[in-house]
C-alpha cells in the first residue's frame, strides 16, 4: 500500500466522485478506479458504494478513512521534520555579548552547538546590554546576552542565573582588608565604570542615589581589560559582577558589597512573536539543555 495511494482514496471520497477527484489530481478516471480498486483488493474488502447518483463509503470504507486521515496527518508531519532536519544541516546565527561577561562558558555552549552541527555558523559582537536589545529589536542580531531587566517586552528570554556585584579595589586600598563594604561608604571614591551602553553603567549609578551619593565617574569604557588595569594602577575603583571578577589578577581585590546587595541577572533573549527558523529553534532547545546545569 502506498502513501500516495491512500491520498487518492481520501480524494475520492471527499468528491463523492471518480470523475470529480481525477480532474482535481490532474488524473484519467479509470486510472483513479484502478487505484482504488487494487486498494479493495489489497484490503480483501469493497470500499466503496458505487451507484448512478453518488459514490458513498462502505462501513469498512469509513473505518479505512478514518485511519487513512490520521496516517496522511502523521506523514505530514514526519516530512516536515525530516525537511527541519535537512534545514538544519546549515545557517547562521548572529549573537551579541557584553563585554563585561566571562564569555568562556558560552564559548563552550556554542563549541558543542558547532560539533553537533558542523555547518551552522555564527557571529558573535561583542557590545554593552542597550546596544544588544536594540540589535535584536531590529533584526541585526538573532540572539543576545543581556543584563535583566531589559528596556522592552519584545523578547523572550533564558535565565543564565543570577549573581551579586563585587566591589574591586586596588591591592593596596584602605578598604583591602574588609570582608564587607556598604554602598555609602563609597561616595569619595573615583569610580571606573563600564559606559552608558552597558545596562550594568544605570544599576551601578541607580544604587548609588538610593545609598545617597552621585558617583565621582571618572572614566567610562567598553573595554574590561582597561578597567581592570586602571583599577590596578589605584586610578579608582569598580563594581563588577562575581563571575567577572574571579578571572581578575592579583593586582587588584574583590570585596563583597552589604547594603545594597546589587543583583546581576543575566539572560539570553531573542524577539517574540517571530517566526523563527528550525537552526534558531533548535539553538534555543539546545542552549537550555546545556546551560541549566552551569
């Protein structure tokens, strides 16, 4: 029995006619009554009424449609992903990172990505949070890695988790040897900071006014290894998220921050309400498979 077969079958009873489904399919009639006729002698049972007026099922004709619409459904399906399969054999996938990020767990994420499929490509940009949003918001960017909550309620997101902010400090500071640092007792200090692209640049300010005091800023950069060395040369001080600043060196130190405790929730968002591709998709699927666990 053919798929094809039962294709015609499910035609002719739709028509109610021979003639009628032949026209439809671009066939002859007695080429359609050939098909089904061996479909009857297949199935060791008449399938059909044939009369004058109308041509109408049989009882085993129902029960045979019935079963020939779900298996006709299930091919369907079984074609479109085998076709997602094949789809998915190549692409490309554009995603923006903030700098401020330790990038090596994703590196991971994408490296295993590429081994399961080895001709999908990427393009990773590295810029600040606001930036990535407005890339994603306008199609310049498939996926990003953005600080939460974000500016819009276009994205869908994956939580990547949730982390304090630490305070750096040169290795000779006078705060070096606290365990903890309240957010007021910083208001005379210079401040190195990451600019107004990152989203982390508001929250940092934001904590600042509540803990009553306007940060003394003084440089503004995209670049973490500049802040790093600036802090290190006792030009200022940072506030860096915990996972950033355990790949820090031994020139400068990290001191937990008690009031207010600033959270770094990090997520990876991509458009909503967007018709997107099977290599997208499965890029999702398999991100949050491996990063639930990191």
């Amino acid at each position: 029995m053919e798929m094809k077969h039962l294709r015609y079958f499910i035609e002719v009873t739709r028509a109610g006619s021979f003639t009628h489904a032949a026209e439809k399919l671009y066939m002859t009639q007695p080429a359609i009554s050939r098909i089904i006729k061996s479909l009857e002698d297949e199935l060791e049972t008449s399938l059909f009424i044939r009369s004058r007026k109308k041509l109408s099922l049989t009882d085993a004709g129902k029960i045979f449609y019935e079963h020939a619409q779900v298996m006709e459904k299930q091919f369907q399906a079984l074609h479109i992903e085998l076709e997602s399969l094949s789809v998915l054999k190549k692409g490309h996938i554009r995603i923006g990172l903030p700098s401020i990020i330790d990038s090596v767990f994703f590196s991971k994420l994408i490296a295993s990505f590429h081994k399961e499929y080895p001709d999908i490509t990427f393009q990773l940009i590295e810029d600040g949070s606001k930036v990535i949003e407005e890339k994603v918001m306008n199609d310049l960017l498939d996926f990003g890695v953005v600080f939460l909550p974000t500016r819009h309620n276009f994205f869908d997101y994956y939580s990547l988790g949730e982390e304090d902010l630490k305070l750096i400090v040169p290795a000779d500071h006078d705060l070096v040897n606290r365990q903890e640092v309240a957010i007021a007792e910083l208001k005379d200090e210079d401040f190195i900071m990451f600019n107004k692209d990152f989203a982390l640049h508001d929250r940092i300010y934001s904590a600042c006014r509540k803990s009553g005091f306007e940060p003394r800023i003084i440089s503004e950069t995209s670049q973490m290894d500049f802040i790093e060395e600036m802090v290190a040369s006792s030009l200022g001080i940072t506030l860096l998220p915990e996972s950033t600043s355990k790949g820090l060196t031994s020139d400068v130190r990290e001191i937990n921050l008690s009031y207010p405790a600033i959270k770094w929730h990090l997520a990876m968002i991509w458009k909503k309400k967007q018709d997107l591709s099977p290599v997208k998709l499965e890029f999702i699927r398999f991100a949050k498979e491996n990063l639930k666990n990191t």
